[in-house]
C-alpha cells in the first residue's frame, strides 16, 4: 500500500491536495504544517512542524519509522510569499527567511522523503514552485528565487534518482488565490493581477491540487524531472 505526505497541509494548495486525492489508495496520510492542523480525518497523521528547522523534521520521519511508517509518495506545498517590496528595501534576514522556509525546508523534507523511498523500490514527489522561478517579477526576489531553487534541484535529484525509480517534479503556478495573492493585490490590485494572465483569471488551490492528483496518482512512470507551470498562459507570453 502507499503511503503520502503532504506539507503545507494546513491551508492553500496542501490542504486542497489532502481534499482532493483519492484517500482509498493509501494506507497512510500524512500532513505537515507550521500550523495546527484541525480539519483531519480519523487516521490521517498530523504534525506541527517547521520543516526549515532540521530537528523538527528529524522528528517527524523519526516518528514515522517508529511506526513503520515508509512515505511512497509526497507533495511539498508549505512556503511563504516573503515580502513584497523592492530589492533595495529588502532585509537580508527577510531574505534568508524566505530562503530558509521555502528552499531548505523543501531541501529537508526531500532528504527525508528520498531516503524511505530508497528503501522500498522507488516513489513520487511534486514540489510547489512557481512560475515566478522562470519569468521573475519586481518585489519579489526573494521568492523568486527561492522557487527557482527548487525547480533546479528537483531536475537534478531527478536525474540523480531516475534509475531509483524516484519520480521528481516540479509545478509552477501562477497567480492562486492564496495568502501570496493577497499581497499582490494590495500592490498591483486585483485586476491587473488577473489581466497578466491571458486566460484573465487567477487560479485557485482547489485548481492546482487537481494537477496534483494527476501527476501522483495517474499513470505517469515517464514523468520526472520536468516543471510543469499551470500558470493560465503567463509564461507563454
């Protein structure tokens, strides 16, 4: 049986991941957040976790093998927006905390997640990026490239763990109805957020979790290394 864990899990694209899969295939869900997480199920692990904190993930896999517990499949959604606001405003410690949370926390989890997949013949893991990793956008730096991290990255664990059987990708969306937009909006405004996009809308978590579902739990053993954006057409401009 299968086993997924999903962080970020309390809100956004990781609590609607939780929503959306198929919970029959899986013996064990797991969910970690900063935050507590309220809304489980009966039988669905929970963990309040920083996973930029190397302690704190220790614990949590630690526990899992405790319980026999090996993750096959796994979704890093949790992450922060960081500030919006202009590079030569930018606090270096701000900068190191986007970094922190949203690249070494997804480094740290991978570690953990890549080491139980090794030990039972191989796994799936999706890694929440952006597309901002690719075209960028003014005021968010730091964010930017701590996705673009990401995404360089899981391309080469890609590579590193293809013969592992060991699938890693990357999603990049572009604007989501999230914690994030609601930044964006109080710079740019709604509209225009809505206008980058040539669809001329925003996405929303329920959206991309589906994308998710599909990459996880779909017939996708020729899939790995690629980041795929659900971004509405923003990078194809």
């Amino acid at each position: 049986m299968k086993s997924i864990l999903i962080s970020g899990a309390a809100n956004g694209i990781g609590k609607s991941t939780y929503q959306a899969i198929n919970k029959d295939i899986y013996s064990n869900i797991i969910l970690v957040d900063k935050e507590v997480i309220g809304f489980a199920e009966m039988g669905v692990l929970t963990y309040q976790c920083d996973i930029s904190n190397e302690v704190e993930v220790k614990a949590v896999f630690d526990d899992l093998k405790a319980k026999q517990i090996n993750i096959s499949h796994a979704v890093n959604a949790a992450g922060i927006p960081g500030p919006n606001i202009p590079f030569s405003a930018t606090e270096i410690g701000d900068f190191d905390k986007v970094m922190n949370i949203n690249f070494r926390g997804t480094t740290l989890m991978m570690m953990n997640e890549i080491d139980m997949m090794n030990s039972i013949g191989g796994g799936r893991i999706v890694n929440i990026a952006s597309v901002l990793a690719q075209c960028g956008l003014a005021g968010s730096s730091a964010y930017s490239a701590s996705k673009a991290a990401i995404v360089a990255l899981s391309k080469s664990l890609a590579i590193e763990y293809a013969e592992r059987n060991i699938q890693i990708n990357t999603l990049s969306p572009g604007a989501v109805d999230t914690n994030f937009l609601t930044l964006l909006k109080r710079r740019v405004g709604e509209e225009n957020i809505a206008e980058i996009h040539p669809v001329k809308r925003v996405s929303s978590p329920d959206e991309i979790a589906q994308y998710i579902k599909f990459i996880i739990e779909s017939d996708t053993s020729f899939l790995t290394g690629v980041d795929i954006p659900i971004d509405g057409g923003y990078s194809a401009r």
